[in-house]
C-alpha cells in the first residue's frame, strides 16, 4: 500500500490540462503533433514526428438491424498533414472487428511499439442493456475514440499504411486479405534461435546482467500502476456509496435522498401550515439525488472507465519491457551455449592431440571420455567427424550471437524511444482524465449549492408555535 505522502502520479505536469478537440487547426506542440524533425536538440532517444494526426470516432449506427448478423458500425474520421495520406480528412466507417483486425497486425508488425488494448467486445462495467443499447454504443464509442487517439500520439503507429488503409480505404475488407498474405517487412525465417530447445533459452527467468535503466523504467510502471489500481478501487467505493443502482443497497446515497425526499413529503401532508415548504424543500431533495444520480453517469463512471483503460495501455507499456529483456536473454543464453560448444570441440581437439591433460578438464570430460569409449566412439576419426561437425555449429552460433546482440542493442534503443512516447501520452492522458474530473465536480457542486441556496431561505421562514 502506498504511504499517504506519496505522490504514485509524481511524473505527470498539471500547467495546462489538454483536452480533446477536432477542429480543423492543428495545435502547434504536443505529443503526435511536431512539425518538423529537424530539432538539433533531440537525443538519439527522442521520438520524431513527422506531422500531426487528430482522430475522432463519432456517430454509432446498428447496421443490419433487423437480422442475426446485426453489428455497429462508426464513423471514424481523422485531420492530418502527414504526407502518407493522401487527403488531410480521411474519413470511414468500421466496426468493432475491423479495430480489432487493426491492432492485432499492428501487434506483429510492430512488436517493439506500445500498441493499446481494445476494450472487451461485449462486456463493460456500470453499463446497462445489450451492445446495441445506446448506452454501451456511446461507451464503446468513447474506449474506441480513445485508442485511436493513443495510435495518433504515437510517431511511427500514425504513419503505418495499416492506419492510414483504415482511415482511407473504401475497400478496406480486400487490404485486410492483402495485408494478411503480404505483410510489411521480410518474411521471418527459421534460424539457429528456433531450432534451440526452449528449455535452454528459458532455463533463467531474468536476465544476469540487467540494465539499471529499464529497472528504473520497471520500477516507475510498477509505481504508476499501483497509483491507478488504488484510484480504480477508492473511486468504486465512492460510486458505489453514492449511485450503485441496487434498491436493496444500504450505501446508496441517491436512493437514501429520495426516500428521505418521499418522507418531508408526506410529513407535508400532516403539518398543514407548513405544507408548500416542505414540498419544496421535498422536491429540492429530488433534484440533489438527481444530480448524485447524473454526477455518477457523466462524470464518475467515464473516470472509472478511463482509469481502467489507461491501467491496460500500462500493461501494453510493461509487455514491450518484458519483451525486451527476453531479447536480452535471447542473447545471454546463445552466448552460454556458444561457450559451451566451444569448450566441447576444444576438449575433442586436445585429446586427438594428445595433451588431454593439459587442457583442464573435470570429472565431467573425465566420465564423458568413458561413456564414448563404452560406445566404441573414442576413436580419433570419429572424434575428427565430431569437431567438424562442431565447428560447422560454432560457425552458425557465432552468427546466431551477433544476429542477437544487434537485436538485443536495436531493441533496447527503441525501448527507450517508446518510453518517452508512452511518458507524453501519459502525461497527455492523465490531464486530460483529471481535467475532465475537476470539471464535472465543480459543476456538481455549482448546481448543488444553487438549489441549497434557493430552499435555504424558505425553510428559515417556517414558524412553529410551541
């Protein structure tokens, strides 16, 4: 549990809280929105955009209404100068599978990038109704308009030809079969890595010599992650005390206003002197439990869902660590089994010289030496036969190591891209949900206090004779 003096959220920026907007004007700065590339400032790290991309999806129609294969398609639709598309106002409509098509092959194809997650397809929490109900269309709509501004903010995903298809393309179902047969990149072939047995590469759960910059990295994801979970939890306590939806609930505050409302109603009925402010101050209390009930569905709930949807993108975010460090591994375990292999054929060679003796050997050798001779295979041609096999090996370890170490170093380096990435995304986000909060609870309490002001004055001047 964190300490009540820790800030789990200490990375983020409060100046200027961003907001989502798709008028027609770029803005100038931002995560996804540089101009130019040409900044001699940026380190070899630093993401580079190449222009700005601004999506939104908007307008859910259930399509097929009336049969079994009844779906929901939205309009998405995106403004951009990046020179990849060839209008600045592309413009769709997908349904829910063709997102799921998009991020699926933006997995494969870009396994070093930060891909987000998709909600689930039938089932969102605090929402009512079947899929088609308007309720969970405009939910879904809202997780869906948010994964394709995380695509956006992200210089390399918003320049794909997969997302610039999805935007543009009005055969989108025949690119979908081209992409799946011809995808971009070399095909990946069968090498010495795959051929090792998956004991030998996962015979250590962490890498030996790890990297204190990506356990820093680690370390403020695990930090990061757990401010949200606590969040997602507290905040779930407060909706369900105050709008949880179950009549039988003893914690539901909007359903405790009403019937509190219900009672100085019907006390109005036997204090006839004091009847109409007591009706008023009876529907006053109707119009609080309304704006619990609202404050809830407006501004609690999409809070909630946003949390949760930013605690999956973290996940995506800790997924491309752990494939790092799996690259990492790749190439200990390699360089281990090269080492192995090498000391194999120098064992071989001395003991064809004749200077077994001289070459170090342990129990081990020792006992391996008696096996082959029990086999018959301790003759020097079968053990010439052995090393020149051996040698053929070292020779494609040797390249299997090199390939790794450059894939190990290649990755790291775009970890570390993707990092910053994530980081302004993050920052972007978390304004952006904060923001969002502050607003609807001012609001709330705006109009709270109108209507207490208002019924304030007109219970002061009930008068009763003792």
């Amino acid at each position: 549990m964190l300490g009540d003096d820790e800030d789990v959220f200490d990375s983020v920026t409060w100046e200027t809280p961003a907001h989502p907007t798709y008028t027609s004007e770029p803005p100038s700065t931002g995560p996804g929105f540089r101009q130019s590339t040409a900044d001699s400032s940026e380190g070899p790290h630093d993401p580079k955009w190449e222009g700005y991309l601004i999506t939104s999806v908007k307008d859910p129609v259930k399509e097929l209404a009336e049969t079994k294969d009844a779906y929901v398609s939205y309009l998405v639709s995106a403004n951009t100068n990046l020179p990849i598309f060839s209008t600045p106002t592309p413009s769709a409509r997908r349904r829910f599978q063709d997102f799921v098509f998009l991020r699926e092959n933006l997995v494969r194809d870009f396994p070093a990038c930060v891909v987000p997650a998709l909600p689930g397809k039938h089932r969102l929490e605090y929402i009512t109704g079947d899929r088609f109900s308007p309720e969970f269309m405009e939910r879904r709509r809202q997780d869906l308009h948010r994964f394709l501004q995380r695509l956006a903010r992200h210089p390399t995903l918003q320049r794909s030809t997969l997302v610039r298809a999805f935007f543009e393309s009005t055969e989108w179902h025949v690119h979908m079969h081209q992409h799946i047969a011809h995808p971009p990149g070399p095909e990946p072939t069968q090498g010495i890595i795959d051929n090792i047995s998956d004991t030998l590469l996962n015979a250590f759960s962490k890498v030996r010599k790890p990297d204190e910059r990506f356990l820093s990295m680690r370390e403020g994801v695990d930090k990061f992650e757990e401010g949200l979970v606590v969040s997602e939890r507290l905040w779930g306590r407060v909706r369900s005390r105050t709008s949880d939806g179950n009549p039988e609930s003893s914690e539901d505050l909007t359903a405790d206003y009403h019937d509190l409302a219900v009672a100085v109603q019907g006390l109005g009925f036997l204090e006839s002197g004091i009847t109409d402010p007591l009706n008023q101050f009876s529907n006053t209390l109707l119009e609080f439990s309304a704006l619990l009930r609202h404050n809830t569905q407006t501004t609690t709930d999409p809070f909630l869902m946003h949390l949760h949807s930013l605690l999956t993108y973290s996940h995506a975010n800790r997924a491309v660590l752990k494939l790092r460090d799996q690259k990492q591994l790749d190439f200990e375990e390699l360089s281990d089994y090269l080492s192995g292999v090498t000391v194999e054929r120098d064992r071989l060679a001395a003991i064809i010289s004749g200077h077994a003796g001289s070459s170090g050997l342990g129990l081990g050798a020792y006992l391996k030496d008696r096996v082959d001779a029990i086999r018959g295979a301790d003759d020097d041609r079968s053990r010439v036969e052995k090393m020149r096999k051996l040698d053929i090996k070292i020779k494609e370890l040797q390249d299997a190591v090199t390939t790794a170490h450059e894939t190990s170093d290649a990755f790291s380096d775009e970890t570390l891209r993707e990092q910053a990435i994530f980081q302004y995304a993050k920052e972007a986000e978390m304004k952006e949900m904060l923001g969002n909060l502050a607003d609807g609870e001012i609001e709330f309490y705006k109009a709270a206090m109108e209507e207490w002001e208002r019924i304030i004055p007109i219970i002061q001047r009930i008068r009763v004779d003792v």
